[in-house]
C-alpha cells in the first residue's frame, strides 16, 4: 500500500529502515501525512520559496512541505541510519530535495539556498531553542529567513507569544516578538507522536517584520532583557543595577518605574531603555 504521495507510508519506511527512534536525538516522529500536510500549509504560500528542513528524520514533514508545492527542500539531518529514506524521497520529487547529513547547530546551509526561504522543523526541543535564538539574533535585519513555522513543547510555544504579566513572558517572548508577529497555529497532543513524548506540542509560526517594532540597538536590548529575566522577581533597579551607576535614572527616562519587576515590562518599554542606555 502506497501513502497518499504514491511513497510508501511512513510506518513501512521506519520498518524497511529499521528507524527506532533514539531518545539521545530526540526522534518522536510524526507519521500522519495528513499532519505534516497541516503543518506545511501552516507555513504559507511556499510554491516561490526555498525552505530548510531541520531533522527530518524518516521525512514525513519533509513529504508534507514537497507534498504541498515547496519550490526547493533543504533539509538537514544528524542520524545517518534516515539517508536512505531520505533518498527515496528525493527520487520521488526529483531536484527538489537535497539532504545534508549534519549536525544542524554545526552546519551553515546557506550557500546552498535561494531566497525567499522558510524554515521549517520539527527538532528535538533543546536544540530547536538554541537555533531559534540564533534565528532571531542574526547581525544584520532583515534576516535570511522569511518565516519560521517549528514544532516546540507547549510550554516553549507559550513563552514565545507570551505577554506581559504573564509567567511565561521573558527573554523569548521579548526576542520573537521585537521584530516578528509570532503565532501559535496548530497544538498537537503526544498521541500525535512516534513514540509519544510526555507533553504536549504547538507548532508556533514566526514571520519576520521588514523592520523591528521599536527601534533600539539589538545587543543593549538582548543584554538588558537577558538581565532583567535573571532575576525576574527582583525590582529592575536591583536587577539593572550592574548596567549604569545611575539605573534609577535612567528607568525613568524611558518611562519605566524603578520599583517595577521585568514581568510587567512592555516590549515598547525595554526598546525605551535599551535606547537611554546607548544615548
Ligand atoms: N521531522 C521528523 C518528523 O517530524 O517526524 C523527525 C522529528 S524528530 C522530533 C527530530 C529529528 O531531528 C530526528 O530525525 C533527529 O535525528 C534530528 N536531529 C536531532 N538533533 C539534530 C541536530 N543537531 N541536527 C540535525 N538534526 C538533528
């Protein structure tokens, strides 16, 4: 029996290939093709785009993206045991697929890529943090990349579309939505999984802005967040207070109360006091 794409499905590829899932790369595998289809389409319109697949793993969510038109699939993959798999499918859509085998946190696909280009994955989630942090700090903006659309655990997707007074605002949120419209747009419970992780997911999508919401200079902005974040239940003049020997001052000056703790602190209020700091 064929999957939905004429190619075998995807519980036929993991026996034939004899993927058990390694719990040291974080392999929980989405095997509905109807799933990575959703989530592909989660993506946007990506017939004109070039998108780079992180962890594709047995390649179901690399079939939904080639499945749902995308013009070109770069998709890198550490577990070498997923090429051969990978391979059938590049045969499959011939010239549209081309796999790194790779470590994704050491490997730079970029030459390899044509704008406009999204970036699509479903990593294991200490990794995908650690890249969307870099995703979201590159040295120049805009960044390579037009749209992120990646799988995280339910608390992470939480973090990055969080608002202020909430437990879950801090670095993440401050960083995603500086200069992106972040979005959570699909929840998955851990039945949707191979085997089954012990929480639940949410696919967030992250579209780049063309400029940041306010203006401020990236690296005071991301060292006085990370600071006010550290200690996020001390006052920021206590917090801060390392950053300039009149703190309180400049808190004022950008219209923040001194006695405030970071978790009631606007993004337009942290932009304020990243740009008095540099002045
Ligand atoms: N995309 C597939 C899916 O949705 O079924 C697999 C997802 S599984 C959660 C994560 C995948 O990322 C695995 O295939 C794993 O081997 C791969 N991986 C883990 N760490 C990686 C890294 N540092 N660089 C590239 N791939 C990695």
């Amino acid at each position: 029996m064929s999957g939905i794409d004429g190619l075998p499905p995807l519980r036929e590829v993991i026996a034939t290939h004899q993927l058990s899932a390694k719990k040291s790369l974080g392999q929980n595998f989405l095997l509905d093709l109807n799933l990575t289809a959703k989530i592909a389409r989660a993506a946007g319109d990506l017939s004109n785009m070039d998108v780079l697949e992180v962890g594709p793993g047995p390649g179901g969510l690399t079939r939904g993206l080639l499945a749902e038109g995308a013009r070109r699939v770069l998709a890198v993959e550490k577990d070498e045991r997923c090429l051969p798999a990978l391979d059938e499918i590049a045969r499959h859509y011939e010239g549209r697929l081309e796999v790194i085998n790779g470590d994704a946190l050491q490997v730079d696909p970029l030459a390899k890529l044509t704008p406009p280009i999204a970036i699509c994955a479903n990593l294991p989630y200490n990794v995908g943090t650690e890249l969307l942090v870099r995703w979201l700090t590159p040295t120049d903006w805009p960044p390579f990349w037009s749209t992120l659309t990646l799988m995280f655990q339910r608390e992470v997707a939480e973090r990055i579309v969080a608002q202020p007074g909430s437990k879950a605002y801090g670095r993440l949120a401050l960083l995603a939505q500086w200069r992106c419209e972040a979005r959570i747009v699909i929840s998955l419970p851990p039945s949707a999984f191979t085997p089954p992780p012990k929480v639940s997911s949410a696919v967030v999508h992250l579209k780049a802005l063309p400029e940041p919401r306010y203006p401020a200079d990236a690296k005071t902005l991301e060292r006085v967040v990370a600071m006010s974040f550290n200690q996020r239940r001390k006052m920021l003049r206590a917090a801060l207070k390392g950053l300039a020997p009149d703190i309180e001052d400049k808190l004022l000056a950008a219209g923040i109360e001194p006695t405030e703790r970071a978790e009631q602190v606007s993004l337009e209020q942290f932009c304020a006091l990243a740009r008095v700091l540099k002045s």
